[in-house]
C-alpha cells in the first residue's frame, strides 16, 4: 500500500500563498513605513523558518531512502537536491535584503526587496511544481509510512508552535473565505437576476400591477415605468461590480439597494395592500439583498485581514 502524501501538497500549498502575499505586502508598503515594514519582515522571517525547516527534514529524511531504493530515478532526487540549493541561495539574498528594508522602510530597498522576493518565488514555484509531479509519485512507492511520519514529525518538532500556527491558521482562513466568496457569488448573482428581471417584468410589461397594490396606480403605467427602469439599474449596477471583481462596493451597494424594496414594503402597508405581499415579497427581497450585502462586506474584511500578517 502507497504512502499518502497529501500533507506534503497542503505545506506546498502554504508556502505558494505566503511567498505571493510576501510580495504583494512588501509592494504596498508606503515609504518610511517602519512599523509596517517591522511587521512584514517579522512575517518574512516566520515563513523563511518554516521552509528552512521543510527542507531540513526532506534533505536528511526522504533523499537518503529513496536514493538507496531507486535506480533509473536517481536523476529526479538529484534534481530536487539541487532546486533545493537554488531556492537557499535566493534566501541568502533576502536574508540581505529584508533587514535593509526594515530599518528605514525606503522606496529603493522595498523594490529590491520585491524583485529578491519575485525571484524566489519563481525559483520555489518551479520545486514545488516538480516535486509533486514526479518526486511525491517515487515517495509513495518507496518510503514507509513510518518513515514519512518522520518526515512530518520533524518540521513540527523543529518549528516552534507560534509560528506553525501562523501558517495553518492562514491557510484555514484562506479556504474559509474561499467558501464564503463562492456563497457570496451565488447570493450576489441571484439579486442581480432578479433585479433585471423584476424590471423587464415592468417595462415590457410581463406584469400589470405593483405587487401587494393591484388596483394602483391607475392610468398609463408610468408608474410601473419609473420602477422598472430603476430596478434595471440597479441590477446593472449590482451586476457590473460582481463581474468586475469590486466585490466590498458591491456589499456596500447591496445594502443601499435594499432600501428600495424595504420602502415598496412600506408603501404597501401605507396604502392598506396585502401584508403578504408587503412582507413575503418585498420584506423578504429586502432582508435577501441586505444579508448579502453584509457578507459580502464580511467576507471583504476577512481578506483584508488574510492579507495582513500577526505582528512580531
């Protein structure tokens, strides 16, 4: 029986993220930002540990077995050492450029901190990327599982805990908020629809009467006009910013465009119409689009937040 060697993909996958945060952060720091840079580099310094450790614990415990039992393979493990040599020779220069950074936080010692930070990610991304696709298949074949329990065993003996939290805790944040964008989407999606088509239902007209009002207004329809007109706008307003990834303006808008509905409900009961409609049309489209519009803020600041490492 094969080796599951899923762990191995899960701390790829934390150090894929923390290497693009890491220059995406350094990259939006203001010049003279000390503090920040304080922060950031401390960030720096609890991934540079983890991926020391990683590597450590691959160097001493899964290249030695596995060039005792392969043969023609050889080649990938020899391979895999020396991406592991390329990938130190980049720390070695970030370990250089950090500090140089920290200390005044300058705008010429941010961008050569950014292009160090490029270059290892590049360097890492390729390791990382071979490593699954051929090392982690000869793994699974020829290590044991007590000897892969080893391997994990020493990054977590060798990582102090805080910082092994900082990068599990990140990555569980990360696909929370991927689970509750994907929610978001479909939430967002529903009210623009809805929208667009509660407006056509007016303008064409598919509908002949306000819900709740069915004897009012009277006349030409001007009425049902203005307010299919503002429902398509409002869709196309909630529509375009979904599309184009505004995602926190979108919140903010929803909350404003649940006003409309909110006060359709309230002009229903004004004008003694049906309290079914009132609340089970326009009550409920208005609580929908004011939900959404809080998670969709919620789900905006919990990636701001993702963004921003614990401070040293």
């Amino acid at each position: 029986m094969s080796v599951n060697t899923q762990d191995m993909e899960i701390v790829h996958r934390v150090l894929r993220r923390e290497s693009r945060l890491l220059v995406e952060l350094v990259a939006a720091v203001t010049p003279g930002d000390t503090a920040r840079a304080k922060v950031i580099a401390g960030h720096f310094r609890v991934y540079r540990l983890g991926l020391r450790n990683h590597h450590e614990g691959e160097d001493e415990l899964l290249w030695p077995p596995l060039l005792a039992r392969v043969d023609l393979e050889a080649d990938i493990v020899l391979r895999m050492q020396a991406q592991h040599d390329r990938i130190a020779a980049t720390l070695t220069r970030l370990d250089a450029a950090v500090p140089a950074w920290e200390a005044g936080a300058g705008a010429d010692e941010r961008d050569t901190l950014v292009a160090a930070l490029a270059e290892h990610r590049a360097v890492l991304l390729e390791h990382l990327d071979e490593e699954e696709a051929t090392l982690l298949p000869l793994a699974a074949k020829h290590i044991t599982e007590r000897e892969w329990a080893s391997l994990r065993d020493h990054l977590v003996r060798t990582t102090p805990r805080p910082a092994l939290l900082t990068l599990c805790q990140s990555d569980h944040r990360r696909r929370t908020i991927m689970s509750l964008k994907n929610v978001n989407t479909v939430l967002a999606t529903v009210c623009v629809l809805f929208s667009l088509y509660l407006g056509a239902s007016f303008v064409l007209p598919l509908e002949t009467a306000f819900p709740g009002l069915q004897n009012w207004p009277s006349g030409n329809g001007g009425f049902l006009m203005v307010k299919g007109i503002r429902e398509i706008a409002m869709g196309l307003a909630m529509g375009i910013l979904l599309v184009t990834a505004h995602r926190r303006a979108l919140g903010w808008v929803l909350l404003m465009v649940a006003v409309a509905p909110f006060g359709d409900m309230i002009n229903v009961l004004a004008h003694s119409g049906s309290m079914a409609a009132a609340f089970g049309i326009h009550g409920l489209t208005a609580s929908l689009i004011a939900v959404t519009g809080l998670l969709m803020l919620r789900e905006t600041g919990k990636a701001r937040a993702a963004t921003a490492p614990a401070s040293a």
